[in-house]
C-alpha cells in the first residue's frame, strides 16, 4: 500500500505541467451554478412587505416574501458612512443559523441614518443624505435603486434573479432517522444569487483571482467568472477559471463615476457578466451565485475611483505596510540544496556585484518537510546560516505550508492533535488527506485558540533554529489536498459546527494571519512581519504579499503578470507579483531578460524556479545578459524611496501602488481597457516589453496638457499621444510625469539595509507650468515605531517659482538619523545663501546640484537664480 501511494503521488507530479481541466468544475458540473443559472431574467417572486418595515437610527428592516413558496427572507438596509450602502438578505426564520463571514471586516462599519422621504403602495424612498441620493424599495416585485438625482447609478433584482434556497425541514426528518448528527447536506441546497444592474457602464474590474484581461469579459455564452480558491498547476490564460484566490469585489468604472461591489460571501461563488452597448446608453448587469451563507454586499458609491479604495479599506483594511527589505530583490528556488548552496549563491551575489536582500527556502529546507524543522543533514546549522546572512545585512524566507505530517514523533502535530486543532471529517475523526509529506492533517484555522497556538510556534525558543532575519512563505493553503476534489479539501469537513463549503475561500487568509501575528508577537510586538501567501480573500492585505502562484515561462506568462497584479491592486492587495522567469519550464535569455525588467517595476520582485528547471542565477546566462539583469535590479533599489512612500501610502489611504492608467486618468477613455502598462504611483509610468523579438513597443501617455520624460534619456514627450518607441534588449521604458518630483538613491549597495544613511537625489520633472511636487518619506523601515512612537519623517517637496520647498507634511517625532540630499543654492531660514556646485546639460534640460548639505528631517529652501 505504501509503494502504491508512492507510485501514484510521483505519477501526479510528472503529470503536472500542463493544466488538467478535468480537475476542476465548470459551471453546469457544479449543481448549484447549473441550477441557479438554469433561472432567466424575469418577473421576480419576490415581493417587499411594506407592513414590515422597521426604521431605526441604524438601518431598515422589511420582510420580503417568495410569492411561489411562501417563504419569508429579512432585508436589511444601512446606509455606511463614507457614502456606502450595505444590504444583507436572510431567511427571517432558519431552521438553524446560515453562515455570515467573520474577521473580515476590521470593526462593524459605522452607520448614518436613514430617512423616509415617501411611502405608499408601491415603494418606499429613502434619502441616503449626500448629493440627492435616494434609495428606491420597490415592492412588487421587490427591487433596489439606488439614484442619485434623475440617474440610476445602480439596480439591486431589476432582472429577478434574487433566488435563495431555503433549508428544508423535511431534511431534517430524513436525517432523524438515518443518524444522530445534522450537517447541511440534509437540509437541502443552500444556494444565493443576486443581480445588479449598472446603466452608462461598459468596463467592469476586480474579481480576482483570473489569469485573464484587466477589463472583465462578457460571460453570455461562457462559463463565468469563478471564485473557488484552488492549487492550479501551470494555469490556462485567458479564461474564467478559479485560482489560488478570490476577492469578490468588483468595480465599475465609466467617465462620470467609479463604483464598487463587495460580496461578502466565503462559499464558492460565480460572477456572470452581461453587457449591452446597442442603445444610447450602455448597461452592465453582474449576477453573483454562492453555493451557501447569506446575501451580504456592501455597495462602494464613489464617485472617485480614490474614494471606492478608501471606501473599501475603511471596511477590509489597508495593505499592511511592509519591512523596506522586503520591497528590495528576493532570489527563490525549489529548492537550494543545503548550507552551502545559499552560501555560494550569496556569495555569487557579491562577486557580480548584484543586490538583494532575501533568500528562500522551499520545501526540501525541513526535515521530512516537516515544517518549523531543518533537514539535519543539508541545514544542520540553521543559524550559523542565518548569522552569515545577517552579518552582510540580509535576509532568508523558509516555508511553513499549513499542512501537518501525521507523525507521532513530530511535536506539531503530536500538540495539534492534543489540543483538538484539526479539521474534522464528517464522522467526527481528524480528516487527513494527502500533501508534500504524505498523509497530512489540516490545522483548523476558524479556531482562534489553533491561530493563536500557531502564531506561538514562531517564537525563537519553539522554533528551532530561527532568528530575526527568517520570515515565512505560506504556500498550499486554498487549502491543497492532493486526494482531494478538485485538488482541495472536502466540502463536508467540518469547521467546528460548520461544513468546509462555507469558510473555503477564507482558510488562507486564517493561515497568513497567524503567521504575520507570530512573526509580530516573536519581537515583542516591535518588528513588521514580512509573510508571503498563495491563497487569498478580502482582507488579506493586511496580513502581507501575495504572488501569481505556478506561472510557466512563456511569453503569455510574462505578459498576463500584468493585469492579475493590476486587478489585485483595485481590489486592496497592493503587493504583488509573479515568479520571475516563470515557475515551469526553462527561460530563453531573452524572455528571462523581459520578465527581470518588468518584476523590477512590480511591488514584489522575485525569482523562482521548479525543482526541475535548470539553475537560473542572475549570473548564468553569460556576462553580457548578467549585466542588463544587474542593471535593472539596480534601477529597482534606486527607486525603494519611492516605492516605500508609495506603501506607507497605500496603508494609509487604501491607494494601490501599481495601478491602471484609468484611476489617475478616470476620464480618458483611451485608459480603459489598457493593460500591457500601468502607472506606479501616479508620477512613474511603465511599459514592458512582452513580446518574444520586440525591435519597438507603442506606449500610451496620459493626459492632455502634460508631458512626460523618458527617465533614461530625460527626454520629452507631450500626453494624450501613442507614442512608438524603439527598443533592443536592454530596454525597459519607463516615464516620469512632468510635474513630479521622485526621491530616489543612486548609490546601490549589496542589500537595502546597507543603503539606509546614504543620501537621497531628488528627480525634479518640471510640468509645462514649470511647476512639481512630490513626497518623501522616512522611518527606520522594520518597526512599529513609525506607529506606536510617531518616529518617522514625512515631507512634501514643491517646485515653484523657481524654488524647491521641503516642509513637513504630518506631525512626526524627530529621528536620530541624519540623511542628507545629495545632487540638489540652499536659502536658510537666516537669508543667508550657500553656494552649491551644479551643471548643466544643454542638450537634455538638464540641471544637477551637487551635495548640497541639507537635512532630509529640516524645512529647506532652495533658490535657482
């Protein structure tokens, strides 16, 4: 029995190159989509209870009746502070509780009241208080809008496909009968759908996770978009298939508004898309199916695309603001072979003179890839490994995957399954299914004593080995069952009192978030965590990075990086990135080149590689190609100023870092569907060079009046323009609005940590108003203290009348840091000048000052004359 398990685990591997759609449901095999979908527009059964209502200072109540069976469901209504309206449909008496999602939300959202402003037999209207919005409920059938003035900004059921499968009461008989437990599969299905209608919209976004466009497709004809967090091996592109992880929110984006809709729903879930552009007026109709839970969906109104991401992080949270190391190189592979192969790869940095700053170690680093373990013969002395990073500044990720080995002899799991912490099978046993180690068990992540014991785990003394300069990688955790349905785990496992089905789409998001509170707790609650994921649901930003999963290296690859990270950013999940060189399969020079290019221009910049790639090393494809590899990584750490500014950003605000054109330019309909460029920040526009032999790319520029520089060349381009640009190998084009100003540091040194009291050179782009501004910002780039002292520096940076400004931006505690700008006459608070040496190149328009002595933390003027 032992050999055959062998057996068929190493057939399962060698198989595993290309997707197998034979693994996962389209819609018409999974029941409950078949049989939602098999539901038309039409005539609604449901109908609103005007007798019902129930106003109170914080939301409505009414009950809606199913005309066809007579049962009841409760609507509830909020209107949220911040210009948001939240409805939740139930049943009004359930047989027993129907599964609402927890730890998602950061708090319950404040409420404002809501106010009737008529009634009668056919509808109520509510004032949501800003603009002229209204609330419209009518009754028969039951249906929302939402209208602001004479415009329709949204429909709620306006094409009767409101369909909730009520639990059944004879179920429960049957089940009587047959045996002494209840689980939900006697009660009947317990299916949801909802759909919502948008008027004057053509381009909706959002839905991760899909290996597809930017711009979601119609689905009329086609499978729709599915949310099922799932292990998919070598993913097809350009489909709706499920991946590692689903956030259901999704945006609407047309000239005039920018709007959000958020499913707060764990179970898996299919999004239908229709689209109708024949008449005047354009219209997108959204249905969303869930296989169980309730109706719960928070409606983002806008109007700015920056106020749907605030309004989305007042709700879920802000990326969580990442370590300054973690925004630097990170060299990944499956697997360094043992001590010695990290510290010659290391080394290998250094002797081509290529900075990093991370490490990692996949699973063949632990013992019987028993995790939070070393192989004693390959890692044997973990810290001496770790000490030699640190000794040059640098850091190391080991793997910890949420899947236990079942060893009586291994201590995580011996206290696991002391402590009752497994997911259980339907029989009540510990359910174990098949993984990296064998026969595995699945640590049940909904309890939060089994979250709290495993953030415990990382504390220095419990795990062997570790020091402050390891951080975790969390793969595997959709979760990934080998044996499984679907590569995952059973829907009838048991979560507690509830099945697998319902919190699916949330174990992931439980794993990293123990993880990031043990890296957190192991410090004392002083150091930021730096925690990788593969699985995700709204929320997770909070908690880390996340990354494509299993990509290959084909050019298609490189190229769909784009738009999943891009469609991440909307949704909350600022950190992203793809495996450099893709994860199957062996690179060519040139498609290495471009993908080393275009991660560098991505929030995380990583290489990883399949056990069966050949090595891939910055330094192995000859000197000419380890050259444009060390060139471009050395143009990312330049730039960790501003990418860190951009981050603390993004945790301040909800602002993704790496964005669409459309969100800085909402009106420009040319942006709309653009996905092979994007904008880091609103002031660095970045088009890679995607295509396999590509002598020349055409780049969109943004905006009418505005200009836009080549910051390799300096030179000058006017917006609103398809601008071609020829390219060769060592291209990457990249532009710097005219009107910014970009901190960045020039001198590049082996690590970030190394880089930390060197000095900053300002990049002025003047706008045609010879006008710029920008931001900088500074802390000690590990620690809480930016938070729990105020020990940070914020300053804005102005360029005006031919003078630079720096002032402070936001009350901070002064630091013991002393960072002078370098390359920028400083007019001090005392009048008294200070001459600066400085030239000029005619050719270029451009003026460097050199060394002029100020202080980052001090207010400075700076005179041209």
């Amino acid at each position: 029995m032992g050999l055959l398990s062998v057996f068929c685990v190493c057939l399962f591997f060698n198989s595993a190159f290309a997707v197998d759609r034979g693994n996962f449901k389209t819609c018409d095999q999974s029941s409950f989509c078949k049989r939602q979908r098999v539901l038309k527009p039409g005539q609604s059964p449901y109908r609103a209870l005007l007798e019902t209502l129930e106003l109170s200072d914080s939301r409505l109540t009414l009950q809606l009746i199913n005309d066809n069976n007579k049962v009841h469901l409760l609507l509830e209504l909020y209107r949220l502070q911040g210009n948001m309206t939240r409805v939740k449909i139930n049943e009004l008496k359930p047989l027993k509780p129907r599964f609402e999602v927890p730890d998602v939300l950061i708090a319950e959202p404040p409420t404002e009241p809501l106010s009737v402003l008529s009634k009668d037999d056919n509808g109520i209207v509510l004032s949501l208080g800003a603009e002229s919005q209204r609330l419209i409920v009518s009754a028969r059938p039951f249906r929302l809008d939402i209208m602001e003035g004479p415009e329709v900004l949204l429909s709620l059921n306006s094409r009767g496909l409101l369909a909730f499968e009520h639990l059944h009461l004879h179920g429960i008989l049957m089940n009587i009968i047959c045996v002494d437990f209840v689980f939900n599969i006697f009660l009947g299905p317990t299916s949801i759908s909802l759909d919502f209608s948008l008027p004057g919209v053509e381009h909706v976004y959002g839905i991760p996770e899909h290996a597809d466009d930017l711009k979601l497709k119609t689905t009329d004809g086609g499978d729709p978009y599915r949310l099922y967090n799932l292990d998919v091996f070598q993913y097809e592109l350009y489909n709706p298939m499920a991946l590692y992880g689903s956030i259901p929110v999704m945006l609407a984006h047309n000239t005039q508004r920018t709007m959000g809709i958020f499913w707060l729903n764990a179970a898996e879930t299919w999004v239908d898309i229709s689209s109708n552009t024949a008449g005047k007026k354009p219209q997108t109709d959204i249905r969303w199916i869930s296989e169980s839970g309730i109706i719960d969906v928070f409606i983002m109104l806008g109007p700015k695309p920056s106020d749907v991401f605030s309004q989305y992080a007042s709700l879920t949270g802000t990326q969580s603001f990442p370590p300054l190391a973690s925004l630097g190189y990170h060299q990944c592979r499956w697997n360094y072979n043992d001590q010695e192969d990290v510290k010659s790869v290391d080394q290998g940095f250094d002797q081509h003179d290529i900075p990093y700053d991370f490490i990692w170690l996949d699973i063949e680093h632990a013992d019987g890839k028993r995790y939070f373990t070393w192989d004693p013969h390959k890692f044997s002395q973990p810290k001496e490994m770790l000490q030699g990073l640190m000794d040059k500044r640098r850091k190391m990720v080991a793997i910890v995957d949420p899947h236990i080995k079942v060893d009586s002899g291994y201590k995580i799991h011996s206290e696991i399954t002391s402590k009752d912490f497994y997911v259980k099978n339907k029989d009540g046993r510990n359910y174990e299914g098949w993984c990296w180690p064998g026969n595995s068990g699945y640590p049940d992540f909904t309890i939060p004593e089994m979250r709290a014991w495993w953030a415990s785990m990382f504390a220095y003394d419990q795990y062997e080995g570790s020091m402050e300069n390891l951080f975790t990688w969390n793969d595997m955790n959709e979760p990934s069952v080998f044996n499984g349905p679907e590569v995952t785990m059973h829907k009838d496992a048991l979560h507690g009192k509830w099945e697998h089905r319902e919190i699916h789409n949330i174990y992931g998001l439980y794993v990293q978030m123990a993880t990031a509170e043990g890296q957190i707790q192991r410090s004392g609650g002083v150091e930021r965590p730096f925690v990788l994921t593969r699985a995700f649901f709204a929320g997770s930003q909070r908690f880390g990075a996340v990354w494509t999963g299993d990509n290959a290296a084909e050019w298609g690859h490189l190229k769909i990086s784009i738009p999943m990270c891009l469609s991440l950013g909307l949704v909350g999940v600022s950190f992203c990135g793809a495996d450099i060189g893709g994860f199957f399969k062996n690179p060519s020079t040139e498609l290495l080149v471009r993908w080393y290019q275009t991660g560098a221009y991505q929030p995380f910049f990583r290489a990883h590689a399949h056990l069966d790639t050949t090595r891939r090393e910055p330094w192995l494809f000859g000197p000419e190609n380890t050259a444009l590899i060390r060139e471009v990584i050395r143009q990312r750490y330049a730039l960790l100023p501003y990418w860190y500014q951009l981050f603390f950003q993004a945790y301040r605000t909800g602002m993704p870092v790496m964005r669409p054109l459309w969100v800085d330019y909402p009106k420009d309909t040319a942006t709309f569907t653009i996905d092979d460029e994007f904008l880091i920040g609103s002031d660095l526009l970045v088009h890679p060079v995607t295509e396999e032999g590509s002598r020349g790319v055409t780049a969109y520029l943004p905006g009418a009046g505005e200009v836009w520089y080549d910051v390799h060349t300096f030179q000058k381009h006017n917006g609103a323009q398809n601008l071609y640009i020829p390219v060769t190998l060592s291209s990457i084009p990249v532009f710097q609005r005219g009107g910014s100003i970009i901190p960045r540091k020039d001198r590049v040194r082996r690590s970030s940590a190394c880089m930390e009291n060197d000095p900053y050179t300002l990049y002025v782009a003047l706008s045609p108003k010879k006008f710029a501004e920008g931001k900088l910002y500074i802390d000690d780039g590990h620690s809480f203290n930016y938070d729990a002292k105020k020990e940070f520096i914020h300053r804005s940076l102005t360029f005006a009348n031919n003078k630079i400004l720096s002032y402070i931006t936001m009350k901070m505690t002064s630091m013991s840091e002393i960072i002078w700008h370098a390359n920028l006459l400083i007019l001090s608070q005392t009048g008294k000048e200070t001459p600066v040496d400085f030239e000029f190149d005619s050719s270029m328009s451009v003026l460097t000052l050199r060394k002029p002595g100020m202080n980052a933390g001090d207010d400075w003027t700076l005179l041209l004359q």
